[in-house]
C-alpha cells in the first residue's frame, strides 16, 4: 500500500506539474514584431526590443520574436493582414499609411495604426563607386542604381525623391531592386554604380560596401530637396558625419526620416505596456545593443515623428513615468 501511495503521490505531483506547464505556457502570449534585412539597423530594433521584453517574460507572460522582412511598407501590411503585432516604420511610411497617401491611397486611412515611441534617425544614404563619377545625387540620372526592394523603406523614398526630381525607372541605364542585404555586394562586384538606402549609423552594409570597393558617400541637396524638407513634416535635414567609413573622412550633407515602432488597435494594451516597459526600464542597457541608439532620449522617443495616436498600452506606461499627462 504504502509503494502504491508513493507511485500515485509521484503521479499526482508530475500531473499536477504538468498542468502548471501548460496553464502557464497558455498563458504567454506571443508577439512578433517586423523589421527588414538583417544587415540593416531594423533588424536590430526588433531583435533589441525582443531581448529586452523576453528577460522577464517569466514575470509578465509575454514572448517576442522579430524575424527578417521586407521592411517598412511590408511591416504595415504584415500588421493589416494580422500576421505581425508589431512593427518598425519610417516616419514618411507611418504618416502615408495613417492618412491614406501616397502607395496607400487605395487603401484608404488606416485608423487602427498605433504609435509606441520613435527610434533614431535615418538619412537617405547615396553610396556610388568611386570609377562612377557619381558627384551629387542628380549624377545617378543614367547610371545603374539600386533603388530598393518593394516594401522597403528606402523604396518607398527613393520613389518620393525620384517624384520630386522628374525622374522615372527609366532614366536610369538600370534600376535594380535588390534587398538590403544584397546591393552592398553588387555595389563591390561591379552589377550596378550606386546604391541607395535609408538607415540609422553606423551602419554593417554601408560598413561593407566602403571596404570592399572604393566607394563614397553622395550629397542628398539640391532644390527639390529642399522643397520636400519644407512640404512634408516627417523629412528633416541630416548629416552623416565623416570618418564612419573607409575612404569617407568629410561630413556629407542629405536629408531623412526617423525610424518609428509601431502596432496597432487590436493589439491588447497589457502586452504593449509590457514591451514599453521592457524597453524604458532598461533603457541604459538598451542603448548600449547598437551605437545608433547611443543618442536616444525617452522625451524625443515618446513624441517626435509619431503621426498616429499612442496606444493605450503606451500611454498607460508614459503617464505611470509623469511622461505625458493623462
């Protein structure tokens, strides 16, 4: 009797385990938040906020994972179509997207868009072959240019520049669009004289593109930027200070967005509280996992570039810090 008491008693206790297991594995909830190529500093938002909120996800039950995508444009309609919670946005994309401009205007307004807090800022960044005479960005009319992936960010405005300039597709000898992760390589192999990208620095594909060719950095400046920095509020003017990069020791002047975390209405407020707050409580540790985070302020975070409504999550965590007001 006493074996048989042992046996059940140890059944019980494994059971009872079990079921702890699994009430407590139901009662995670699992968010997955869209970035871009892995070589571009999205990557690094979505793995940051990731690490961050999956340290404690024991106390607050939420999980997180980031994959790769295909950036901005694809992060909107990846969190439309329900199958991110979560997303990194360029400013111009949130603001389109909100309002129902630009390439979403056949979507209409997207209400339900949610901001969460800003990231750093993101200049529009020309990189040419140096053999390429490929002195100021109107130099890339005729030549072979990377303009970015559909879905992207640098895409999306690439497309706005172009617009502004006159220019279409076809006033290039070529407009290639590769992914992020794949015009540094084509930049050293010759496939095209020039690439294009929007992204926070120091940046790993820029990294790559300088050292393995001879490579620089090209002015964004002229007229018709000028007039979209003073059309259009989420555009600022940007300077890429020199020596980042090999061969690229002088200052170059262009102009850029800012990179915003954003989610939307059916997301339940305790889960983005949750990922605000992993964020903000270990703020210092979170600036450390990237040098463009290194000049992050919480009160440019919780305000500049952010077109759409806090969700409620969010600001539940800013009016709990005396951030904002009720």
């Amino acid at each position: 009797m006493k074996r048989l008491s042992l046996a059940a008693a140890v059944a019980g206790v494994v059971l009872g385990a079990t079921a702890f297991s699994s009430q407590a594995v139901a009662d995670q909830k699992f968010i997955t938040i869209g970035t871009g190529g892995q070589t571009g500093v999205y990557y690094v938002v979505g793995q940051s906020v990731c690490r961050m909120v999956n340290r404690n996800s024991d106390e607050h039950g939420v999980r997180c994972n980031a994959p790769s995508t295909g950036g901005s444009v694809a992060n909107v309609n990846g969190m439309k179509s329900g199958e991110l919670d979560m997303g990194v946005v360029q400013s111009d994309v949130h603001f389109r997207a909100y309002n129902g401009e630009g390439n979403f205007a056949d979507d209409g307004a997207w209400g339900d868009m949610r901001s969460l807090f800003t990231m750093h800022g993101e200049p529009l960044t020309v990189v040419a072959r140096a053999s390429a005479g490929i002195n100021e960005f109107a130099d890339l009319k005729g030549k072979r240019v990377n303009i970015g992936n559909p879905g992207s960010g640098q895409r999306n405005t690439m497309d706005v520049v172009m617009n502004a300039m006159g220019w279409s597709v076809s006033d290039f000898a070529l407009a290639s669009q590769l992914d992020a992760a794949e015009q540094a390589s084509a930049l050293a192999d010759n496939n095209i004289d020039a690439m294009v990208y929007v992204v926070g620095h120091p940046n790993g594909s820029i990294q790559e593109a300088t050292t393995t060719v001879d490579a620089r950095l090209v002015p964004v400046t002229g007229d018709a930027i000028d007039e979209l920095v003073a059309t259009y509020p989420y555009y600022t003017r940007s300077v890429i200070p020199g020596g980042l990069y090999r061969g690229n020791d002088n200052d170059v002047e262009t102009f850029g967005v800012a990179a915003t975390f954003v989610s939307h209405a059916g997301v339940d407020d305790d889960t983005v509280y949750h990922t605000v707050k992993a964020v903000f409580d270990n703020f210092d540790r979170f600036k450390r996992l990237h040098p463009a985070f290194a000049n992050l302020t919480e009160a440019d975070m919780i305000s500049d570039g952010l077109t759409a409504p806090l969700h409620e999550g969010a600001k539940r965590y800013y009016v709990e810090r005396g951030w904002i007001q009720e």
